[in-house]
C-alpha cells in the first residue's frame, strides 16, 4: 500500500513540473522549423504555435497590407502566446495594431531571422474573428 503511495505521490509531482509557468523566452528553442499556428477567436485573438519556440516576426495582415507587426529587432525571441495589440517581452512594435473586424478574413505569419536582414515564413495561419 505504502508503495502505491509513493508511486502516486511521484506521478503527482512530475505532473506539477510539467504544468510550470515558469518558462521564460530565453529557456525555449528558435524556431528552425515550420511551425502549427492556431488562433483564438475574437477580435483580440490569442496566438500560439507549435512546437513551442521563438521567433522574430509575428505579423498580420489583411490582404497583403500590414494591421499589426512586432518584431523583435535582429533576433528571434517572441515566444507564444501573443495576444493581439500586446507587445511581447523583448520585442518592439512597427505597425500599432487595428480594430479587427468580425466577418473579415486576416492572415498572422511567424518569420524566424537566419542571417543578416533575411527572413523565412515559419508559421501561416489565416483566421476570422
């Protein structure tokens, strides 16, 4: 009995590690890779993507013009989640967000930094709140 105990206490608290807010930007990978995007609904949707890494660019747009950019200047360190309009840690704000508007269609793309001035497209999602 003690030992299903302890077994149960163990898987307990591997459990609580695995649910730890504590990560920070700097603890998660760039991305290399193509990336799973998925959006929250509203007007203020939430981004998040997978798997979980960092990237440099987080965009939206509707059809093809800019609503919102942040970037996070020479290095990929925009972690998920972003919420639309809120500037992550770390990253700075070229294009200040519009009012998104329910029926209409947008596009967010995640781009990675791999050199000096270049760029790759790791993650497209289109959404409409």
């Amino acid at each position: 009995m003690m030992r299903k105990m302890t077994l149960a206490l163990g898987l307990a608290y591997v459990a609580l590690l695995a649910c730890d807010d504590s990560t920070t930007p700097e603890d998660l990978p760039e991305c290399t890779s193509q990336v799973t995007v998925s959006v929250s609904s509203g007007t203020a949707p939430r981004f998040s993507w997978t798997p979980v890494c960092r990237v440099g660019f987080v965009i939206v747009e509707e059809n093809g013009s800019d609503v919102w950019l942040v970037i996070s200047p020479e290095s990929n360190e925009i972690a998920p989640p972003v919420t639309y309009g809120v500037v992550p840690p770390g990253a700075t704000e070229l294009e200040p967000p519009a009012a998104l508007v329910a029926g209409t269609t947008y596009d967010v793309g995640l781009r990675r930094f791999i050199g000096d001035d270049y760029v790759e497209l790791v993650g497209y999602q289109e959404f409409t709140p």
